[in-house]
C-alpha cells in the first residue's frame, strides 16, 4: 500500500516537472496574470495543503517502521 | 492534545479555505492605455477591475490629473463592457509637469485610481499651471458589505495573505516551543540534561522546520508573480533562508552526534543560538534594511495600520488555526520520537 502511494506521488511529480516546459516563460506568466492571479493563490493554497499532507504520511511511515521492528 | 483544541483548530483552517476565496475584492483601477500625450485631444481607455462602468454609464466620469494639481475632464467616447470605458481627453500646451494620473468616478464604485508611467511630447511646462474649467470630487465606494481592499499589482493574490505568512507564525511559534525546552534540557537540577525535554524541543524543531519549507515555497511562488523573480533580494527572504539553514545545521549536528547526553547538551545550547540568531534575521533585521515586504519597515507600533479590518476577520483565525495545526503535529512528531528511542533503548539492552 505505502509503496503504491509512494509511486503515484513520485509519478505524479515527474508528470508535474514534465508540463513545466509546456508553459515555459511567457505562456506562464499570461496562465497566471489572467483574472487577477487567483490562479497565484490557488497553487499557494495548493502548496500548502500537499506539503502538510506530505508531513503526514511521513509520520505515518515512521510509526509504521516501529510497528514493523517490534514484530 | 485537547480535542476542544482540535476542534477548534479543524474549524479555524475550513473557514480558512472558504473564506480566504469566497470574499469579493473591492473594484479598483488596472491600467490605461495610454503610451505617450500631446497638446490637444488624447485618446484612450480606461480599465477597471470589478468594476461597473456599464451598469452605472450615466454617472461615469473620467479625469486625467496633472502633478496632482491640475485637472483635466475626459469624455467619454464609449463604455465597452463593465470594465472598459474609451474615453478622449483635451490638454492645452501649458501643463504643470508630465507626472499624470487617472481617476473615474461612478456611483457605485466611486473613486477609482489608476498610476501609470505615461510619456508626453510637445508640452512645455510651467510649474502650478492649473486649470478650473475642470471639478472633481473624490466619491466613496458605495457600501457593498465585505470585500478585500484593491492593490495595484497584487490584486487578488492578496489572498496567499492567509495561506504564506500563518507558515512563519507556525514557524516562530513552534521554534519558541523549542527554545523554551531546550532552555529546560540544560538547567536540570541533577546537572544532567534532561532527555525529555530534548525529545520535546527536537520534535518542535522538526515540526517548525516543515512550516519553514512551505513557507519559502509559497512565498516563492507569490514573488514569482508579483515582484517578477524567484528570489529577490529583500533581507527577509535571505534571513528566512539563513534560518532555515541553521535548523537544517541543528538536525545534521544532532544526528551525528550517538551519544545521548551528550547530544542533547550540544543540539540544545546550539538551538538557543538558532532562536536568537532567528530572532534578529526575521523580525529585527528587516526593520533596518530597505525590503519588498510591506509593513516591515519602521516602528512596528504603527503597522497596525496596514492592515485592512477585512483581512483581518481571516487572517487572524488563519494563524490561529494554522498555529494549532502545527502544535497538533508537534505532539504526535514527539509521540512517534518517545517511541523511537525506546525501541533504540531496548535494541541495546538486547545487544548488551
């Protein structure tokens, strides 16, 4: 399960760094100046929650580590 | 952790999230046109955004002001929709100085502000020339109830406002946590540092570290697009950036050191150094140097000022939400570390 998850995470960064040259530079900027940069906000906000996430199941794997020693 | 706490801290970031978007903006003034003036008729357009130019066309006005001295009336030739208005303007060739600006004024938006850097040719200047075939009063917002205040280049990514910066008051808040248990780790009566409160200050550590990358990353992302690069050099972003390379610094050191007493003793006196030396980076520094932050420089006694009433009914629960969050994880990094070192201990029991 946690070695799924740890895939679609890392297939889904890759996926995320591949588009990056789609939008490169002047396409970028026009993606996100339009309609007052609400777009800024929601990557921040987006940010945010994926980080504390992130964080989370981090400590998830911790504690399952322990659990696995002590068997 | 108290579950009323939790509670509170689950309701805090929902409001967050909903209200940090679902407040409007108040309508303001994007741009003009306008590239270069010459003596006589001038034309060009007027863009608002949020606004209602067409909706409220009968009491639309435009001016073009003049070293904010001089005013002149523009007609307005067309209202396009509710954020174009093209409007035409008659400058005689005596104006004041070159430095221009433009307003429009309409019922329900009132005053709207527009400072562009407009060039100019053909004019000569004579300082204090006015011009009083022309009136125009500043008008009020008409009451539309809650918005969010319009800043020129920011406009709606006023918003990250509650998503950025509650990361660094988690942050302080967490490392303040820490500095305070690594104070308790050396001043043990016995004279041997306290294990628990080393445990306690590292997990808080740990914890504010994963607010400080967030913070960095958001606040990255909102320069990006608002100061146009990355990384700028504003002091607050370079000492954000040296602090958290010292926490980095705190970790490494405690993870090379295996000896438990001694660990604690060395991590603990170092953390006292990192708090401070985060203290004068992040809250006293960027009072002295010039910086891109708002409401950095100067006494911090008047900053309450910056502030719009609006933004605070979000802002202040945003910290307080996010704060509980990252205390939350605080206690349960502590819980998994209790049990971490157990496990080590009887490790080495079972070796020995």
């Amino acid at each position: 399960m946690m070695k799924n998850l740890n895939r679609t995470i890392l297939t889904s960064l890759l996926f995320m760094l591949s588009m990056t040259p789609a939008f490169a530079q002047d396409g970028m900027e026009e993606y996100f100046y339009e309609s007052g940069k609400i777009k800024v906000v929601v990557v921040v906000a987006f940010v945010v929650m994926v980080g504390l996430i992130i964080y989370a199941l981090s400590l998830g794997r911790r504690l399952k580590k322990l659990e696995e020693k002590k068997s | 952790m108290n579950l009323w706490l939790k509670i509170i801290c689950i309701a805090c970031l929902i409001y967050t999230a909903v209200f940090s978007f679902w407040h409007p903006m108040a309508p303001g003034g994007l741009e003009v046109s306008a590239k270069s003036f010459h003596p006589g008729r001038n034309e060009f357009s007027f863009t608002g955004y949020g606004s209602h130019f067409l909706q409220e066309k009968q009491s639309m006005q435009v001016f073009v002001t003049v070293d904010s001295s001089a005013v002149y009336c523009a007609d307005i030739l067309s209202v396009t929709d509710e954020a174009h208005a093209i409007v035409s303007v008659f400058l005689p060739d005596t104006l004041s100085s070159n430095q221009f600006g433009f307003l429009a004024n309409n019922n329900i938006d009132g005053t709207l502000l527009v400072e562009a850097p407009v060039g100019s040719e053909g004019f000569t200047f004579i300082e204090g020339t006015k011009n009083d075939s022309c009136h125009y009063e500043v008008k009020q917002e008409e009451h539309m109830g809650f918005g969010y205040p319009f800043q020129p280049i920011i406009i709606e990514s006023i918003r990250n406002l509650m998503w950025h910066v509650p990361m660094w008051f988690t942050m302080f808040a967490l490392m303040i946590i820490s500095f305070i248990f690594s104070l308790r780790t050396l001043s043990n009566k016995s004279g041997t540092p306290d294990l628990n409160f080393d445990r306690k200050a590292a997990a808080s550590a740990g914890t504010g570290l994963v607010f400080c990358i967030l913070g960095l990353i958001t606040g990255s992302i909102w320069a990006r697009f608002t100061w146009g690069a990355w990384w700028t050099n504003d002091p607050q972003l370079n000492g954000a950036m040296v602090v958290f390379m010292v926490y980095v610094a705190y970790f490494i050191l405690r993870n090379s050191t295996p000896d438990h007493d001694k660990r604690s003793r060395i991590s603990a006196i170092f953390n006292i150094f990192a708090f401070a030396l985060m203290v004068v980076l992040l809250m006293v520094m960027p009072r002295f140097a010039e910086g891109l932050h708002p409401g950095k420089s100067g006494n911090p006694a008047f900053s309450k000022y910056d502030l719009d009433s609006s933004l605070r009914t979000v802002f202040y629960p945003a910290v307080l939400g996010f704060v509980l969050l990252g205390y939350w994880f605080y206690k349960i990094n502590e819980k998994i570390r209790i049990l971490e070192d157990q496990q080590e201990e009887n490790h080495h029991d079972e070796k020995s």
